[in-house]
C-alpha cells in the first residue's frame, strides 16, 4: 500500500477546496456545446444584447495596404472586446481571433490556399481572420463592407468557440443540397451576428443610415450563403437586436433559402 505524506495530502486538499471555490464563483465555464444542441439551443443565444461600445473608425487613404490593415485591426480588438463579454455571460470559454492580411488570393493559409472568390476568410485552426486588400478593396477603403466583412467572419470565430462551427463540419451531408442547405443557415448566421456587432458600435461610428443600407444591397444569390434577400433579413434582424439572440438561423423555418 502507498501511504501520501499528510503534507502533501492536505496540499492536494487544499487545491481542490480551492478548485470547488471557483468552480463555485462567477468563473464557472460550461463544456463547449455539442450535437443538435450546440446549433439549436446554444447558450450563446442567450447572453442579450453586445454592450454598446465605442469603435471610432480612423480613416484610411485609398490604396493604404498598412492603414487598411490597422483598420481592420481596429476593428478586431472592438469585436474582441464586445464578444468577450457575450462568452463570459455563456460561461463558455473565450479566446481572442487574429487577423492577418495578404495582398492577392492564392496565398496560403493555415487551412487552405485562398481561394479567388474570397474576400476573406476565417480559419478555425489558428483562429485567424485572413483578409485580402487587394486593389478593388484598397479603392474604397471608406466602405462599411470591411467592418462588416470582419464582423462576419468573426461571426464564424465566434461559431467555433461555441461549438457551432464543430457540429456543422462533424455532421455527413448525404447530398450537396443538405450540404448546402446547412451551409447557408451557418452563413445567415455570421451575417446576422455581424449585424449583432454593427449594431451594438452603430452610434459610435458616426455613419448616416444610407451606409448600412447600402450594406443590405450588396449581396449576391449564392447556393451556400444564401438568397440576396435572406443576407439582408438577417443582417438587419442581427443589426436591431444588437445581439446573438436573433441569429438562431438553424432553428428558423423560412429565410435560410
Ligand atoms: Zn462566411
């Protein structure tokens, strides 16, 4: 038989009376969701509005690689700042999304070549929000699409810290259609959270309405991320919520086409 030393015992006494204190405090986290669960009901869903904030946006010169990008990163530490408040009100754990930004498509990242078509993209393995500047972009830096933009794919960061974003990939698709089906309720999602963001920092940037408008505008019908109108429906729904609350897109009936 092994005898522990009483001083080490009660040190490991002591450690777990210390571990139950805080497990017993405001710093209890939840496992990560998973399953149906994780989609339908996730406590995310449940953590109210983002705490308005103050984001002012410094302005960029047109062609500005470098101020573009401290722009965006701007952008990130607002929504790091505001999402953190959401995943400690869902007791699930939090960690901060990176940004990097590259010039052309092509390139790669830590999950994938970048592909053409992209504007950005968020990689779940390291965390990282990949975002092309490329000349199109650089031309109108003065656009709330690179909010927007990076407020939707931190909607996807936001999907993998609350185990959304794992149920989606670890799910078999029999077909491109439920594929695509599931896919677009994921991308309403990120839209509608980014609206959540926009909406919580609205007051602090400063815009007139025709900006966020605007915005409603520019989405294009798409088998994965969905109709034009149903990008809009859920930016808006998101934007006057100011919350993840309004973007259970994998409960909704209708507007996920
Ligand atoms: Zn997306």
């Amino acid at each position: 038989m092994r005898a522990f030393p009483s001083a080490v015992l009660s040190g490991v006494l002591a450690s777990l009376l210390l571990t139950g204190t805080a497990a017993a405090g405001t710093h209890q986290l939840r496992p990560i969701p998973t399953g149906a669960a994780a989609l339908t009901a996730n406590p995310i869903y449940k953590t109210g509005e983002l705490k308005s904030a103050t984001c002012p946006e410094r302005p960029v010169r047109d062609g500005d690689f470098k101020g573009a990008t401290n722009y965006l990163n701007s952008v990130l530490r607002c929504l790091n700042t505001g999402w953190k408040r959401q995943f400690a009100a869902a007791k699930l754990p939090f960690a901060v999304a990176k940004l990097r930004t590259i010039r052309r498509s092509g390139m790669k990242t830590g999950c994938r070549t970048f592909p053409r078509d992209a504007q950005a993209i968020y990689c779940s393995k390291d965390k990282t929000i990949v975002f092309q500047l490329d000349k199109n972009v650089l031309t109108g830096t003065s656009d709330l699409f690179l909010l927007e933009a990076m407020a939707h794919e931190y909607g996807h960061h936001v999907q993998q810290l609350s185990g959304i974003m794992t149920t989606f990939d670890s799910r078999r698709y029999r077909t491109e259609q439920d594929y695509n089906a599931a896919s677009r309720r994921l991308e309403l999602q990120a839209d509608c959270l980014s609206g959540a963001f926009i909406g919580s920092v609205w007051s602090s940037l400063k815009r007139p309405e025709s900006d966020f408008a605007y915005l409603r505008r520019i989405a294009t019908n798409s088998p994965t991320h969905g109709k034009a109108a149903n990008y809009s429906y859920w930016l808006n729904r998101g934007f006057r919520a100011k919350g993840p609350g309004a973007c259970n897109t994998f409960a909704a009936r209708s507007r996920v086409s």
